[in-house]
C-alpha cells in the first residue's frame, strides 16, 4: 500500500499556524522527513497543495494494511481522513476539483528525498 496524507489548514495545531507562516511548506516537508525516519517510506516524497491544505504521498513506499494505518495514525495529518481510510481499509487522495465553487485541483508542489 502507498501513504497518502492530507493536511488541511487549520484543522489541529500543526496547522494551525497563524499570520507568520503564510503557507505550509516547510512544516508539511519536516512532516514528510519525520515520517520516512519513522517508517520504510521510500525515498521519495511528494507534496501537493489542495484547496484548504496539502497533500502529502510517498509513492516508493509498499506497506502492509496495518502498516499504512500506523503511518497514518503516527502522522500530524487530517483525523477525518485518517478515520475515513481506516473504515474502508483504504485510502486515496481527490486528484480533481472538488464540486464547490471555485475549487481547484490538487497541484504538485515539489518531490523531495527523505530516505
């Protein structure tokens, strides 16, 4: 299985970041080097910015199911998301515009080393 994780901005307080951080950035790449310390991620990150947030994947990693869910669990990401994946034992990331107006697609930022 591959990590996927979405951080939505001003939804816990590792994103609840106020005027000094204008965007997320380097606080989704630290997420990103501190999971891959954790866990057998891959070397690869890939960090996308959503409407309301970011979204992070580790496309080289190949996990189990618990394994994916102890990724997920241990991450400072989105708890609905989290919740979501487990209950379908699945999970995934919208790679189009969300239904409501003025929505975007979900845009890559950069790809990192983190292994």
């Amino acid at each position: 299985m591959r990590v996927f994780l979405d951080y939505d901005s001003g939804r816990s307080w590792f994103t609840r970041t106020g005027p000094m951080w204008d965007n997320m950035l380097e606080l989704v790449r630290m997420e990103a080097r501190r999971l891959a310390a954790m866990f057998p991620l891959g070397d690869t990150a890939v960090i996308m910015r959503s409407d309301n947030g970011w979204h992070l994947r580790f496309p080289r990693a190949h996990l189990t199911r618990e394994q994916e869910e102890s990724v997920m669990w241990s991450s400072l990401s989105h708890f609905g998301h989290i919740r979501f994946s487990c209950a379908l034992e699945d999970s995934c990331l919208r790679v189009s515009r969300k239904p409501v107006k003025n929505s975007q697609k979900p845009c890559l930022v950069e790809v990192i080393k983190v292994g």
